[in-house]
C-alpha cells in the first residue's frame, strides 16, 4: 500500500510537470528536454520518494530510462504510470545510477 501511494505521489507531480513542460514549451524556447525539465520539481520528487539524499542528476536519469523503457516496451499503460513506477522501483532498490 505504501509503494502504490508512492507511485501515485510521482505519478502526479510527472503528470504537472509534464503539462508544465507543454504550456512552457509552447510559448517559449526551452533548452532542455522532459527529463531536465522535471527536475525542477526536484524537492516534490524527494518528499514523494521519502528520500532527502535524491540528486537532480539520479532523478534525471530515472526519468530518461523510464522513458526509454516505456517507449521499447511499447506498453498499453500511460507512460506517466509507467515511469512512476519504474522511479519508484529505481528509488527503492538504489539503481539510479
């Protein structure tokens, strides 16, 4: 129950931030992509994960795997779903990077 809570935290601060990331990008040149992007909400990440020694470089890089992994797959989940659980399993198990 907990890990599903955890999941359904980073599902939502993914789901802002990726509409964020649209409104923002239709208006104005951004110099990053989703990933980078995202880690501006680097302090929800680390409230949601309960993990306070989170860096923006290891979020990062388990928001582009995920992705990457979501978009190999092909799977019939929403991505944001998908990669909050994949963050989720990442933080938990220590192999963000």
């Amino acid at each position: 129950m907990v890990e599903r809570n955890i999941r359904r935290e980073v599902r939502g601060i993914i789901e802002e931030m990726s509409y964020a990331y649209k409104t923002f990008s239709e208006h104005n040149s951004v110099n990053s992509d989703y990933a980078g992007f995202a880690c501006m909400a680097i302090k929800q990440f680390r409230n949601a994960l309960k993990n306070d020694k989170l860096t923006r470089e290891e979020l990062e890089c388990m928001l582009r795997d995920g992705i990457s992994k979501y978009r190999a797959e092909g799977k019939e989940v929403s991505w944001s779903r998908f990669v909050a659980s994949h963050i989720a399993q990442s933080s938990n198990s220590n192999t963000a990077l």
